[in-house]
C-alpha cells in the first residue's frame, strides 16, 4: 500500500533556529530518506519552501482567482512530504515514527487514493 | 438440549470468536459479520437433521468462511485488494483450533481498539464487535443516538479497510503502548456502565458486565500485570454495587456504604487478580489503583481503613503519573490521615491546575473538608461550586445534601 507521510512545522520553530540545528535538521531529513530508500519503502517526497513562498489558486465561474499564503491558515504548516510503500498502516505508522520532524511538528499519515482507470 | 436453545447459547458464548476468525479470514468485516450469521441460520435448518457436529466452533467459522466466499465470488466485480488477501482453497481443520481462535480475538480487540480511531470510535467498535452488543445496546449504553453510533461504526470499518489497519497483535515495543489503548477502552466501558456521565441512573449494569468479561477474556489471552491489575481494579469497584445507591437512586458514599452489602466473590476475584499481577514485571497504574481499592475492600468498616497505606500507594501512583486529577486524590487521603487542614493546604496548591478548574470532584472533595474543619461558609461556596458543575443527576442530589445539612 502507499502511504503518503504529510510533514507539519511550526515555521516559527525553523526561523528561530540557528544556522547549526537547521543543518542539523537538513542532514537527518537527508539520512531518513537514505535509509528508507535502503529499507524499499520510499517512494518519492520532497521538502517544501515556507508558506511565505506560496501562492493558492481557485477556478471559479472560469475565471482563475490567485491569492498569495496557504489555503488556511493553521498552526503548523505543510513542510514536506514522503511517499512511503508500506504493508499497512502499522507499518507506516512505524516508517512515519522516523521522520526527523516528529520530534517537532506533525506527521500525518494518510492512504493513498487509487484513482479508476480512464472511462473508455 | 435442543439445538434452538443450544444455539442461541452458542451465539452468546462463542459468536465473537467465530466472528473474530472470519475476520481474518475473510479480511472484511462486514463480510464477516454477515457470513456468520448464514452459518448460524445454516446451523439451525441442518443440526436438527444432521445432528450437532463434534466442534459446533469450528463448523460454524468452516461454514461461515464458505458462505463468505461465495459471497465473494456472487460479487464479480469484489475490489482486487480483497482477491488479493483471500485463500479461497481448503483451510485445514486445525485452522480453527483454540489457541488460532484465541488469537483472532486478540486481534479483533487490538483493531477495534486502534489509537487512529478516535476514542468514542473504539469504545463503540469494541462494544458492538468485541461484546456483540446490538447497535442499540451500545447507543442506549454510551447515551448517544443509535444513528450517532451506527454512522461511526460504518465509518471505523471504513477506515480499518482503506487505511490498512492490520488485523493483528502488536508485538515488542509497539505491545506496551497498544495494550494500554486497549486497557483504556476496556476501562472507559466500565466507567461508562458504573457511572453515565450525565443522566439519572448511576450504574447502567451490564456496560460494566461487559467491561469485567472483556477483562477477564484478556487476561487469559494476554496474562500481564496490567491487564490483572485492570481486571482487579473493575472487580474491586463493581464489588460495591449494591451498596452504593439507595432504591430511590440516591448515592451513598464509600464512608456511610453497608459493606455487608459488597460482593464478597467479586472481592476474593479482585484482591487474587491483585496478588497476580503483583506477582508479574511492571505493575503500573492500574494495578496501584486496584491496590488502593484493595485496601478499602479490606477494612472491615470505614474507621479500620488503612490510610496510612492508601497514601503511600498514592505516592507510587503519582510518580507513575503526576496528574492533578490524581493529586486531588491523593490529597483527599493525606486529609483521611492528617486531618482536613492537612489536606486543604495541599488542594490550596492545585488550585490553579486548569483540569481541575472545571472538574467538579475538585470543589466538591474542597466543600467536604472545609466542611469537616468547620469553614461552614466556604464550605457553602464549594458546594455551590460543585453542583453547578455535575452533569450527573445523583451526584448533584448527594451535593445538594450536603449542602443543605449545613444550612440546617
């Protein structure tokens, strides 16, 4: 089954870090994913760039509509994701626990959606 | 005896276990639900000809699993996650011997108690699926709507599917942490049976029946401190049914109970639950609660009540958990031992604990001491405090009591 792995943070929490623990933090994002690669259970993630970077945009009525931050403001924020193959849930549950994150933030785990085949 | 009445007593003593290894064998459960209930109707129009099988158990799951699949195959278009995971061959007959039976209900309790399901979701997962309580049952006992109940059910089985909630014991580190979501459920059932939260009847009798068998069923599948300690726990408190409301639903409180109304069976049950799970590694808060309750079971009347023991077991139970809630408690006893002064200095401390700020035990157990050192006036304001804040009908009676007694 895949999983998908939703990272949350608090950005206050990475701005107020010193040039040291960001590094710190980069680099065992960077050995999760290696061992997880090792372990056949990674798929594919990536980290994000702050909300300040993002942009939302609805389609309505036709007409494109372009607003800048997050959909919804919350208190932790989107800062990556992994796309995990795992048998169940325990499992990914267990592969989530050792996202370096988690000891920050949130890692939420959701299954993923198999989309139908294309109507013929 | 004839096979309708040796049915219906099939269903209650064994239609878990033959529900929980459909289960897994089947990997569905509402599938499984529903196979076991052709097998029980296929009992009904085939036993009286053929007559009963040597293992009705494993007859009935045999049975069961070959209605499911053709269940299974009936639907053509059955999603290929469900092909994928069922062996439609011959199971061999020790497929469903005991201890693999023993296992599919550790199973069934461990999903139905999964901590990615929400609390109320477990409590009524573990209710319908674990006791085999109707629907209805389990509204009328958790005090929800039978509508409220039956949708989250739809939806816990929803999520066990699509999410992949394995249907499985937990082993190693991962046991520890589910067992005691699993012990917390089996608890919350009690606690809902020994006391509704809101509404008129104290004890709603067999929500707690179902909690001290759901107790019992895991200690002989999972013979840990805990889970001894838990079961011990749920016998010693359910020991005082009897004796802790008058007929008019009036509450009677530990101090003024007539103790020859406790169960002594349920006392002798509890206090060797106790000594078992003593006996075993890592009792923790369940056992060190059913040992404070223990000591109470002991004294032969209130005034013999060994407070000196209660309050160290209190001081174990607050390093295994410094909680407010369980610092009140503690408090309480202290003033048992060192007098009501004592006591209200250290409820003085937790004043500003915001658990306790709402929680009506807290106002009421200052209103009792207050009371007891003669503070009448603050007394009254605790009171006051407390019965604006109980949700229950005879709890808010037995405050009101009080409080009148010291108006009089």
């Amino acid at each position: 089954m895949k999983y998908v792995a939703l990272v949350y943070l608090q950005e206050s929490l990475i701005n107020a870090m010193s040039e040291q623990e960001w590094h710190d933090l980069n680099q065992q994002c960077v050995g999760c994913v290696e061992k997880l690669t090792s372990q056949g259970k990674y798929l594919a993630g990536e980290a994000l760039q702050p909300t300040t970077d993002a942009t939302t945009i609805r389609v309505r009525d036709g007409e494109t509509v372009v607003s800048d931050g997050p959909f919804a403001e919350t208190k932790e924020q989107l800062a990556g994701f992994y796309l995990l193959d795992a048998r169940d849930l325990n499992e990914a549950l267990q592969l989530a626990s050792h996202i370096p994150p988690a000891h920050l933030g949130s890692v939420e785990v959701r299954p993923v959606r198999e989309l139908p085949p294309k109507d013929s | 005896m004839p096979v309708p009445s040796l049915l219906d007593n099939l269903y209650r003593t064994r239609s878990r276990r033959v529900l929980a290894t459909l289960i897994r064998l089947l990997g569905d459960f509402e599938l499984a639900e529903e196979s076991m209930q052709e097998a029980f109707a296929a009992a009904l129009q085939q036993w009286p000809a053929q007559g009963i099988p040597d293992n009705p158990t494993a007859w009935l799951i045999s049975t069961g699993r070959h209605k499911g699949i053709d269940q299974i195959r009936r639907r053509q278009t059955a999603n290929q996650h469900m092909q994928q995971q069922i062996e439609l061959g011959e199971i061999p007959a020790h497929a469903f011997d005991d201890s693999s039976v023993d296992d599919d209900q550790l199973r069934l309790i461990f999903t139905c108690c999964h901590p990615s399901l929400a609390i109320e979701t477990r409590l009524a997962l573990t209710l319908r699926e674990m006791c085999g309580l109707t629907t209805e049952q389990v509204a009328r006992g958790l005090l929800q709507q039978p509508a409220t109940v039956a949708q989250r059910i739809v939806r816990a089985k929803r999520k066990i599917r699509d999410a992949a909630i394995p249907y499985e014991v937990p082993e190693g580190k991962a046991l520890a942490e589910r067992l005691h979501s699993v012990l917390r459920v089996v608890y919350l059932v009690f606690n809902e049976g020994y006391s509704s939260s809101e509404g008129q009847a104290v004890t709603n009798v067999s929500l707690a029946d179902e909690a001290i068998r759901l107790g019992r069923l895991l200690s002989s599948l999972l013979p840990q401190a805990e889970v001894y300690g838990l079961l011990a726990l749920m016998l010693l408190q359910d020991s005082r049914r009897a004796a802790r409301q008058c007929p008019d639903g009036d509450l009677i409180t530990l101090e003024q109970q007539d103790r020859s109304l406790w169960d002594r069976r349920k006392i002798q049950e509890g206090l060797h639950c106790l000594d078992t799970a003593m006996q075993l590694p890592h009792p923790r808060l369940y056992s060190v609660q059913a040992a404070i309750a223990a000591e109470h079971a002991r004294a032969a009347s209130a005034g013999e009540t060994d407070w000196h023991e209660i309050v160290e077991l209190y001081d174990v139970l607050i390093r295994l958990d410094p909680s407010p809630v369980i610092a009140l408690n503690r408090a309480v006893a202290v003033a048992m031992r060192d007098g009501p002064e004592v006591g209200l200095t250290l409820l003085a401390q937790l004043a500003n604990a915001p658990e306790l700020r709402n929680y009506y035990l807290y106002h009421a157990a200052r209103a009792d001491l207050c009371r007891r050192a003669g503070h009448t006036n603050t007394a009254r304001e605790a009171y006051q405090q407390a019965i604006t804040l109980t949700r229950q009908e005879p709890e808010r009676r037995l405050l009101q009591r009080r409080l009148s007694s010291l108006q009089g």
